[in-house]
C-alpha cells in the first residue's frame, strides 16, 4: 500500500454548501431569463446571469494535491470532468521546505517539468520531512526557518 499525503489546499466546500449554490445558480439565471423574456431589457440580465453562472461554477468545482509513492499528483475535478497529472520523482531534482512559524508548511519542489507549490498544515512537518528525504535524500532537500 502507498503511502499518500495530501496537501491543505483550505477547508473544502461541504456537500450542502454545494448544493444550496447550484440551487442559488439555477434560481438567479431561471430569473434573469425570465426578465429578458418579460422586459426584453439586457440590463436587467447580466447581473443575476453572470452570479448564477458563477454559484454553479464554484458548486462544481474540487482541486486535490498530494504526495505519493509515484510523485506529485494534482486532479482538478469540474462537474463529471476529471483531469489528473502527475510529475514523477525522477523528474524532480530538489525540493525547498519552508517552515512558516508555525502557521504552515510549504513546500516548492524544483525539475524538469512544473511542479505545483504545496502547502501543509504545520503539524503534518515531520511526515512530510520524513516522506521526501526518503524519496529526494538529504543532499536535495533545503529547509528553510
């Protein structure tokens, strides 16, 4: 079994927040349709059309970073659509680690594709230590106070 450790990318959107924002979308641009049939003014249009579209956008949206035995993996998840790349750790030379006062954990790792800066919740410091001078060695890992 591998070992995976996901990045804190924020608190993720609960399911009924979700929910209550497509709800909200579908409302606000059901409206503003209605409005355009009724009045035939685009004025009155934009505002309700572009927040709607914005509520069902965020509504389906999820983004996940992580660290594996395969290397670093981000998945951007839209409505169905599931797009997953990965960089190998072959492909990576070093790795920066800087120690945020406690607050955060950042990590930027340097190769020859672009990696994805990742951020971990400070008490997560020694597994994620752990993990890349067991993949990247000490000679390649800068930590940084």
């Amino acid at each position: 079994m591998e070992k995976r450790i996901e990045a804190y990318l924020g608190k993720p959107l609960p399911r009924w927040v979700k929910y209550t924002a497509l709800v909200f979308g579908i409302t606000m641009i059901s409206v503003s349709m209605g409005r355009l049939l009724t009045d035939g003014l685009a004025r009155h249009v934009w505002i309700p059309m572009i927040t709607g579209s914005l509520l069902i956008y965020i509504s389906g949206f999820e983004k996940r970073l992580w660290i594996d035995d395969m290397g670093v993996t981000r998945t951007l998840s839209f409505w169905g659509y599931r797009n997953e790349e990965n960089v190998s750790w072959k492909d990576i030379t070093d790795a920066r680690v800087i120690l945020n006062k406690g607050r955060r954990l950042y990590v930027l790792l340097h190769g020859t594709k672009k990696i994805w800066p990742l951020t971990y919740r400070f008490d997560q410091t020694q597994e994620v230590l752990a993990f890349l001078r067991g993949q990247l060695g000490d000679a390649a890992l800068k930590i940084e106070q």
